[in-house]
C-alpha cells in the first residue's frame, strides 16, 4: 500500500513503506469497531438487448478501474489480517458500513451506540440511481436514548423513489430562543423570546417521528409524489429553568398550544428532480425537492397548518482526473403559509431531513416560522489513493422572529474544516470529521458518515 500526497509523489520507498505502517498502526484502534461485509460476485444476467448489456458491462469495467486505484478501510483491515493476499478484481464491495457510535458533551453525557449505512443499485439497468439507508442506536449517562432508520430507495429504472424515516426517542432538545438573535424593544416577554443573547434552555422529553414519501418519475430525472409525517412528543419538561418565563412556555401560550405535549401530522405533496451521479457524494450533478407540508386537525395534529419547503443542491466537479474535487452548494427552506407550528418543530438549524444543517450550532439554535439557510462547501482528495480528503464549509442561515425581523434581513455565520476518511469506495461512503463554529461562542465537533449534502 502506498500513501501519496497530491500532487506529490513520494520516490522513496523506505519512506512510503514507513509512513503506510505508521498509518496503519494509528487508525486500526479508531476502526477496530468496524465491520464492512457483504462482498458478492457480480454477475450479468444475458441481455436480450445486446447494446444495453454491452454498455452495462463497459461501465462496470470502467468503475472497476477506478476503484482498483482507490484505497479504503476494508483495503486496511485486508492489509493488516491477510497480508499479500491479491485483491480480486471481479469482487464488488457492496452492503453496509457498520461503527460504533461514540460521543461526549455537556448536553448529552456521555453517548455510546452503533451506527450504520448501507448502498445498493437495485437490478442491472445501469441508470439506476444507488439506494441508500442509515440506521443508529445510542444511550447516554443522562438517559438519552435514541433510535432512527432512514431510507432512500430507486427502483430499477428509477420507475419510484421511496423517502422516509422513523425515529423513537427519549432526549433532550437545546433551545436558544426564537428567530435569529436579534434584540427585541418590547415587553419582558418579547425580549425573552428574542433571546438576542442565545442563553441555552433544554427540554427533556419522548419524541417519535415517522415520515413516508413515495415519488413517481414522469421524465427522465422528474419525480411527482406524496406522502404523510407525523411528529408527536409527550412528557415535555424543562428541568433546569428557574422561571415560568421561557421562550417555549411563552410561544406555546401565545399560539394555544399544550405545554406538556403535541402532535405535529400532516400530508406532503412534492415535486423532486435529480440528476446528481451518488447519492452518498455526488461528484456532478443536481438535486430539487419543493413541496407543500399541510397539517390537519382530521389526521391528529393539535393545529392546522401549510408549509411550503424548497431543497437546492449542486456539484460541481473541477477536474477529470480528480472529481473528487468538488464545489458544492447547498439551499433549504421552510416558510409558514397558514396556520400554526408547535416551538419545537419550527424550521431552523439542523432542521432539514437529514439533521445536517448548520455545523458549528446546535439543533434549533437559530429558527422562526420563516428560515432559509445556505452553504457551500469545498471538496478534494489529500492522498492520491483517495483514503483520505478533506473540506472546507461556510454557511449562512436567516429567518424571522415575532419582533417585525424580516425573512433575509438578517443573517448569521458558520463554517469550519474536516477530515474524511474513505470507508467504502463502492458506495463512496466516507467518516466524517468536522470542526465548526459560530457566533455567540457557539462551535463543536461532529461525527457521522457521509457527507452533509
């Protein structure tokens, strides 16, 4: 195994042998709870259509190239239990990414769990978009337990797209106020639901979530669909706060709704339109989801409401030797047409589908009936086998509070650097290690798989 930087090369050998055990040595405690599996012999059925199987095969062929010159950490496991054993060409790593799930801070104690990821083309049509799913179970010290599974399966043929997610939770959820830290000239109570200064509120409580989307392709890359979300918690408490007068207390007061517990149900209808070549890390590409969220009274939610939500992200590969350097831009936004939203389902930080948004805050650190939030991020590979990359993020987020701030009138800063670390090169699927800050103090580490968008 030889590591080389970019653009580099290393001609000494000694070096480079060194340098590969030294690395080695290192990284084997962080992934000795790994456990990537599920190699299977790819095999082409006979294609009736001789040009289609001859294309399928020619792709293949060529992805198999590019994989054989990247390294990954079954490639590391392989190099330290099975020294000199020949990689198999014609073996395609597919399946599951299994670590474990570990984490420490003031809010949550101290985590331990296990986290996986999974990718699979369904059939042999060689347009099909990958399927990808995730599922994590962690505790805490504090008693914060936490469980999700989440999906997004193509079909062959990309005839339907499925998009969900379930989560079970007991947890506790970080509040900093309502809208966007802007200082607030009115009553007691204004001005603690500004809260311009970000002081930090948490709430204990039972959360379950449970979201179902099912697209049709019309054209090529063109999807229509629907589905239903459900958003229920129970036993809401606020165990630290000294005072009656929260943010939390004063909006739910404000829009009738009950302290202790809601629910949050609605139908979703969405038009979605991708093209981007992975779903885990998109090299190229574009994706569009924008849809309407109602909730309804009739289906158990505690108020009525409209939501139109929008989704905007674009990849740009700058070389073709490299794609993996990559510019990427990213847009989310939710906005309140009608109605009422429970405080702590408001859209804010972290608040898109996948819990990504925002690095450098917490969950729900800026949010408002209004929110729209933007990032772009730099991408590129730091060793030539592509083991190792790195990133650089900016973002920007904004949103309305009940003070007469306007949507876009002001805006609060993130960004940070991460490494990446290649776990499996067949579905791209990397680890993820960010450090990000903001404003207010506010920064932190995070860990995950894949990338953010």
């Amino acid at each position: 195994m030889k590591f080389k930087l970019l653009p580099r090369k290393v001609q000494y050998k000694q070096t480079t042998k060194r340098f590969s055990l030294l690395l080695n040595i290192l990284l084997l405690p962080i992934f000795i709870g790994v456990h990537d599996y599920a190699y299977s012999q790819v095999t082409i059925p006979v294609d009736t259509v001789k040009r289609d199987s001859l294309r399928s095969d020619s792709i293949r062929a060529k992805q198999a190239v590019i994989l054989s010159k990247q390294y990954d950490v079954g490639d590391l496991f392989s190099n330290i239990f099975h020294p000199g054993r020949k990689t198999d060409s014609l073996k395609k790593k597919s399946g599951i990414t299994i670590i474990p799930n570990i984490a420490s801070n003031p809010s949550i104690g101290s985590q331990i769990g296990i986290k996986a990821v999974a990718g699979k083309i369904l059939g042999n049509n060689p347009n099909t978009f990958m399927s990808v799913a995730a599922t994590s179970a962690s505790i805490t010290t504090k008693g914060i337990i936490y469980f999700y599974i989440n999906h997004n399966v193509y079909t062959p043929g990309n005839t339907w797209n499925l998009q969900g997610n379930l989560v079970a939770a007991k947890t506790v959820t970080p509040d900093y106020g309502l809208g966007i830290g802007q200082a607030s000239n009115g009553s007691e109570a204004d001005q603690v639901l500004a809260n311009p200064q970000r002081k930090g509120y948490a709430f204990h409580s039972q959360y379950y979530s449970f979201r179902e989307k099912v697209y049709k392709e019309v054209q090529k890359n063109l999807f229509v669909g629907a589905g239903v979300s459900f958003d229920i918690r129970r036993n809401i408490e606020n165990r630290l706060s000294t005072t009656d007068l929260t943010p939390y207390n004063i909006y739910s007061d404000r829009y009738g709704f009950n302290r202790n517990k809601y629910m949050s149900n609605g139908l979703l209808f969405n038009v979605q339109y991708t093209s981007r070549d992975n779903q885990n890390r998109a090299y190229k590409g574009i994706y569009v989801d924008a849809g309407f969220r109602v909730n309804q009274t009739w289906l158990g939610s505690s108020k009525s409401a409209a939501q139109f939500t929008t989704d905007f992200r674009k990849y740009f590969s700058l070389s073709k030797p490299n794609p993996e350097h990559v510019i990427a831009f990213w847009n989310w936004g939710s906005y309140l047409l009608s109605g009422a939203i429970p405080y702590l389902e408001l859209p804010g930080t972290a608040k898109d589908g996948g819990f990504r948004s925002g690095r450098g805050y917490t969950v729900g650190y800026f949010k408002g009936t209004k929110y729209n939030y933007s990032e772009v991020e730099y991408r590129f590979p730091i060793l030539k086998n592509k083991f190792i990359s790195g990133v650089t993020f900016f973002n920007l987020q904004t949103a309305n509070d009940e003070q007469e701030t306007k949507l876009f009138e002001k805006w609060q800063p993130g960004g940070g650097a991460g490494l990446r670390v290649l776990f499996n090169k067949s579905t791209r699927t990397n680890l993820c290690l960010d450090y990000a800050w903001g404003k207010y103090g506010a920064r932190g580490f995070f860990l995950g798989l894949n990338e953010a968008f």
